[in-house]
C-alpha cells in the first residue's frame, strides 16, 4: 500500500509541473486545459483504482489502528497499575529496607545473646559438673538417711549442729541449736519475775515452750523456763531460771539456780544462790551456803558453808556443816551443830545437837539436848536428856537427864530427874528428888522429898 501512495504521489507532482506557466492563447491554453484535464481524468482514474487498490488496506489499517489504540488504552491501564505496584512495591521495598535495618539489629542482638548463652551454657555445663559432683557427695554423705512417712532414720551416724563459731563455747549468735517445738517467745507474766525474750545462745538443746537461752551448752525444757548461763540447763518445770554456769533445774515453779553448780529439782519458789547448793523440794525454800542443801519442807534456810536441812517449816541451819531435820522453827547457828525435830530449838554451840523437843538450846561447845522443852545445855560437852525447863550450864560436861527445873553446873556434875535440884560439886550427882543440891567433889544426894542437907 504504501508503493501505491508513492506513485500516486509522484504523478500528481509531474502534472503539476508539465503544465505551462503562461499560455499565449486561449486555445492554446484550453488545449493545454483540455489535456491537463484528460491529465487529470487519467490521473484520477489511476487514483480511484489506487483508492480501490488500497481500501482493504487501509480499512484493515483503521482496523488494526483500533485494535492498536484499544490495546494502547489496555496497556496505558496495565502501565498505571504497574505504575500503582510499583510505587506499592518501592513502598513495600522500603520497608522491608528498614524491617531488615531492624531484622539486622535484631540479628546482632541475637548473636550478642547467643555468644552470651554459649558463655553461660559453658558456665552451666560447669555447674552441673560441679552439681554433679556435689549430688555424688551428698549421696555419699546422707548414705543411711532414710524416710518412711513421717519418720526421718538415720542410720549408723550421729547428727551435729554447729554454730560456725569454731568451738562449743565460742562466741554465742543464736545458731548451733537443736529447737523441737515452734520457740515461742517467753510469757511475760503479771507481775514480772521473768527477763525479756532471748534466744541468743548457741549448741543448746531446746525442748519447751517459751523458753529463753543466751549462752551455750544447757538443755532447756519445760513452760517458760530461763537458761542464761553457761551449761546452766532447766528440764522441766515452768518459769524456772537456771541463771549462773553448771547450774541446774529438773522441775518445780519459780524455782532458781544462781549459785555456780548449784541445783534445785522441784517444789515451788526455792532458791540454790551458792556455789554446789541444792534444794531438793517444798516451799519457798534457801541454800544460800557452799555446798549447803534443803530436801524438802517450807521456809527453810541452808546458809552456812555445808549446811543441811532435811524438811521441816521455817528451819535454819547457818553454822558451817551445820543441819536441821524436820519440826518448826529450828536454828543450827554453830560448827557442825544439829537440830533433829521439835519446835523452836537452838543449837548455837559447836558440834552441839538438839535432838527434838521444844523451845531447846544447846549453846555449849559439844553440848547435846535430847527432847523435853525449855531446856539448856550451855557448858562445853554439857547434855539435858528430856524433862522441862533444865539447865546443864557452867563447868563442862554436866548433865540433866530428865525433870523439871532441874541445874547441874558442877564439872562432870549431874542430875538424874526429880525437880528444882541443883549439882554444883565437881563430879556430884542428884539421884532424883526435889529440892537437892550437892556442893563438894563427888558429892551426891537422893531421897525423899524432904530430905536435908
């Protein structure tokens, strides 16, 4: 089709230029016209049947111009959505641009942390080597520790509680204790007589209830009893106080042990306040001598050095080794004296002894009174063996063996019973009677009651 535009082209130009430019005649020019015109005539008749020649084409060209410009329009639609993708995608590549700058950052943290978790895995690994090694040990060490129910068996082994201090009497820090029960605090109770709570103490074993412990050594038990001395131990009882080192309360109430070695094992309100002193029972009882002792009874009072007293009410034995056993409101005041029994007796002399009775007193050296009431041995080895009211006084060794008002006051003198007799020789005796005196050296009378001299 397009030779045949390009013919048509050339033809129309060469009729152009083989007409004249100026004709000099009108017939000249009419058959320059006239074959101008057959030119043209020929030239159109060559145009149509270029024309014809190229209709299809050019119809198949609009054709295929539509076709195009529809495809053009598809395509400007595709481009535009590609365009829209695009700029989507640039959006979309963006972010993932700065996702993977985060991704990136992420990914060094994350190899921080690995190389972290490698170091510390490491350091596990290390541990549980360790660990494993300490489980073997321990297995090795609990071999024979075992557990059925609510029973813990050891078995073959001793069980040791240490404070840390490095010895049993070290440094007390509250540690090192064996504690069976909850460790309540102490119960202050109306009145007082009880210090504040203190658990300070260490290697003690702790059986009781509001129990206190501040030094080492003690087994503490009971209901609100006080350990605060070194090995000073209280099993039982309730607000007891075992309070100087070695001392020692089995039971009882308001009982104390403040003497070194002292010990007190029952009753209620005795006190053991000297060294190796002891009270064995009763009520409101006091060894306050070395090595003095109360075994029973109430009110009694052990203060001399070795002292005894064996029951009784309000008794009192103050003389070194002295004692005092049973009855009412005795006193041993001497050396090595002794009241057994009785009411109100006194055995002042030392080595004296007053041996039941009442109102008695042997205030002479070796002097001894035996029963009967208001009766006094005064002289050195003097006795009263019974009767009321008899004196054995001045010179040694005298002796009044039963009756009333009776004196023997001569040396080795005596006066066997009767009443108001009176020995006053040397060696002299009144055998009995009323009203008998011997003067001279192993003088003696005896008779009726009215005898003279």
């Amino acid at each position: 089709m397009k030779k045949f535009l390009r013919e048509g082209a050339v033809l129309l130009l060469a009729l152009s230029f083989s007409m004249p430019a100026q004709a000099q005649t009108v017939e000249e020019r009419l058959t320059a016209l006239e074959t101008s015109m057959a030119n043209v005539e020929l030239l159109s008749t060559q145009l149509f049947q270029l024309f014809s020649a190229l209709q299809p084409d050019i119809v198949a060209i609009l054709n295929a111009l539509a076709t195009q410009q529809g495809e053009v329009a598809t395509l400007q639609a595709a481009v535009t959505a590609l365009q829209s993708q695009d700029t989507t995608h640039s959006n979309d590549i963006t972010a993932l641009q700065a996702s993977q700058s985060i991704q990136d950052t992420d990914i060094t943290t994350l190899q921080t942390d690995v190389g972290s978790l490698q170091t510390n895995d490491a350091a596990q690994d290390t541990t549980i080597s360790g660990l494993t090694t300490d489980v073997g040990d321990l297995q090795t060490r609990f071999k024979g520790v075992t557990r059925s129910k609510d029973t813990l068996l050891f078995t073959d082994m001793n069980l040791q509680v240490v404070s840390g201090s490095g010895k049993t009497d070290g440094a007390v820090n509250g540690r090192g204790n064996v504690i069976i029960g909850y460790n309540e605090d102490i119960f202050p109770f109306l009145g007082g007589g009880l210090p504040a709570s203190d658990k300070t103490g260490s290697h003690n074993l702790i059986v009781g209830q509001g129990v206190n412990y501040s030094s080492f050594g003690a087994l503490v038990a009971g209901l609100n009893n006080v350990s605060s001395a070194e090995y000073a131990s209280v099993t039982g009882g309730e607000r007891n106080q075992a309070t100087a080192d070695f001392s020692s309360i089995v039971g009882g109430s308001l009982n104390e042990a403040t003497g070194t070695h002292s010990n007190v094992s029952g009753g209620n309100r005795n006190i053991a306040s000297h060294i190796f002193s002891s009270v064995s029972g009763g009520l409101r009882n006091l060894a306050s001598g070395q090595y003095s002792s109360v075994t029973a009874g109430q009110l009694n009072v052990a203060s001399g050095n070795f002292s005894a007293i064996n029951g009784g009410l309000r008794n009192s034995a103050s003389g070194n080794s002295s004692s005092a056993s049973g009855g009412q409101d005795n006193r041993a005041f001497g050396f090595y004296t002794s009241v057994s029994g009785g009411i109100d007796n006194l055995a002042s002399g030392d080595n004296s002894v007053v041996a039941g009775g009442s109102l008695n007193v042997a205030s002479g050296l070796n002097s001894s009174i035996t029963g009967g009431g208001s009766n006094l041995a005064s002289s050195e080895g003097a006795s009263v063996t019974g009767g009321h009211n008899n004196e054995a006084n001045t010179e040694a060794y005298a002796s009044v063996n039963g009756g009333f008002n009776n004196t023997a006051s001569g040396l080795n003198s005596a006066v066997n019973g009767g009443r108001e007799n009176l020995a006053i020789g040397e060696s002299s005796t009144v055998g009995g009677g009323s009203q008998r005196t011997t003067f001279g050296l192993v003088d003696w009378r005896a008779g009726g009651l009215f005898e003279g001299f």
